[in-house]
C-alpha cells in the first residue's frame, strides 16, 4: 500500500515540485555574504473560537491554534530558511475524513540580483496520521513561488506573477510589488496578497495578508486519501517588547483578527464541505535568538 501511494505521489507531483526544488538548491548554493545574519524563533498563536455558519443541532465551535518553530539566515542577495508550524482544527461537526491535526514542513527562501527577484518554498503538509503510518499521497508534497522584475534599476515597482494556495487550489495569479519608506516608517505592497507597514527599527508592524495552504489528508481508517484548503484574510498589529540579548530572546506580541475566513475538506457522509467560519480575533507571542 505504502508503495503504491508513494508512486501516485511521485508521478503527480514532479511536474511542478521537481523544477521548484532545483531552483530552491540553486538559491542555496548562490554565494553567500561574509556578514550574513541568522536567527531562531518560536511561536504560539491562538484564535477565539469561530462560530459553525449552520444551525446544526449537533455541530459545536471550531477551536483552532498554532505552533511554530524556525530558523532564518539573511546574508545581502537574499534570505533561506526552515520552518515547521502544528495547526489543531477541530471541527466536531459531520464525519470529516481528516483528523484536523495538520502539520508543515517547508523551506526555501528569496533571492534578489539586479532587476530580479524569485521567492520560493517547499516542503510536505499533511495530518499526523498521514505522518504516523507514512501513508503520504500526492497531496502532501506542497509550494509556492513567486518571481519579480523591476521596472528598472532606480524603481521601486516590480511587476511578476507567482503561484500558490492562498485563494484555494494552486493558481496562477500577476503580482505587483512596490516599497517605500519615508519618515512615517517603510512601507510594502505585495498586491493581490499583503500589505505591510513597519516603524523605523521595527518595533511596530501592522500587516494585512492572504494566507491559505493545502494539507493532505486521510480519514480514521486511512482509506480515503483528500485535501483540507484553509484560506482567510488576516489583519494582525505586532509590537516588540524588548530586543534579544546575550541571555533573553526578543519578545514580540501580537493581536489581530482572521476574517472571510473559508475551511474546504471531504465530509464521509456529505461530500464536500466548503465552509465559511466566523471572523473572529487572535492573539500571539513569538520569542526570537
């Protein structure tokens, strides 16, 4: 069974995992800078539960957090990193052919020279159990790229297209990427899918962005092989309490609020279930070395 499962990974998946992953290892074999800088971070996010859109006599609130750990490494013609992040996603409503325990594992980075810039990642996204009993398919091999160019050497507009799951399903959507700063602090626009502002030295940043993803799934009896996709708009405000030391990690807290946010999952006895869960706030700490 394990083997066959494998195959269907493999043959489904090389035709736009494999060139994402050679362009990966060609940005980490890119020369590095001598004066590169790396950092670790931890982080713990928490959302209030979401209301279950139908009046469903058995169905209960959705309660949903995150944990998260990484590593960075910024030198001057780019950044590459490693993170792996635990989303629990209870939905206790129906017979959901998941478990709601999703896991990630990515890497990958940016790389800017002259006119151009690639950001790519990498990496496997599935349930725990898929994990457990090593019963992966072809969903679980996941990414997202995006590629820039600017309009030229003195502009700060680049105009690209990148390809990810934030809206759902992989798609292919044109990307306009503009940066600024002036007195008030610097300012990014990453359009259709962030919009970032950040104070002089970052201590104060305030972000709206697309987030979605894909994780594969497998129900209780690991018969039936599917997709989760969770997508939302989210607005979070971040300030930093304190800067690392020789002794103590940086300090940043965070509160922000999940908004049109969509959970898409196979249901054993209705189908297919897209759903739209209630908007609701988060809060979060992230501590960085």
């Amino acid at each position: 069974m394990f083997s066959e499962r494998y195959s269907k990974t493999t043959g489904s998946a090389t035709s736009w995992f494999f060139p994402l992953a050679v362009l990966l290892a060609a940005i980490v074999a890119l020369p590095r800078a001598v004066q590169a800088s790396s950092d670790t971070y931890l982080l713990y996010r928490h959302w209030q539960p979401y209301d279950w859109p139908e009046n469903t006599p058995s169905a209960t609130e959705v309660t949903r957090s995150q944990r998260a750990l990484g590593w960075r490494r910024q030198g001057a013609t780019g950044a590459f990193g490693v993170d792996y992040d635990y989303q629990p996603l209870r939905i206790r409503t129906g017979d959901p052919a998941h478990n709601g325990h999703l896991h990630r594992v990515t890497f990958g980075g940016t790389w800017q020279h002259r006119l151009y810039r690639v950001e790519a990642r990498a990496g496997l996204a599935g349930t725990s159990n898929m994990f457990k009993h090593q019963a992966f398919h072809s969903d679980v091999v996941n990414g997202r790229i995006a590629m820039f160019r600017a309009v030229n050497e003195r502009s700060s507009l680049s105009l690209g297209v990148g390809g990810d799951h934030r809206f759902g399903s992989f798609r292919w959507l044109p990307r306009v990427r503009w940066e600024y700063a002036n007195d008030s602090g610097h300012w990014l626009a990453d359009l259709p899918v962030m919009l970032r502002w950040q104070s002089h030295g970052g201590r104060w940043q305030l972000r709206l962005e697309r987030k979605g993803d894909r994780w594969a799934t497998l129900d209780h009896a690991r018969n039936v092989e599917n997709a989760l996709y969770l997508r939302e708009w989210r607005v979070e405000l971040t300030y930093r309490l304190r800067a690392a030391g020789q002794l103590w990690p940086s300090v940043v807290l965070g509160i922000g609020a999940s908004v049109d946010t969509r959970v898409r999952y196979q249901d054993l006895e209705a189908g297919t279930q897209d759903q739209r869960l209630g908007d609701t706030l988060f809060g979060s700490v992230k501590l960085g070395w």
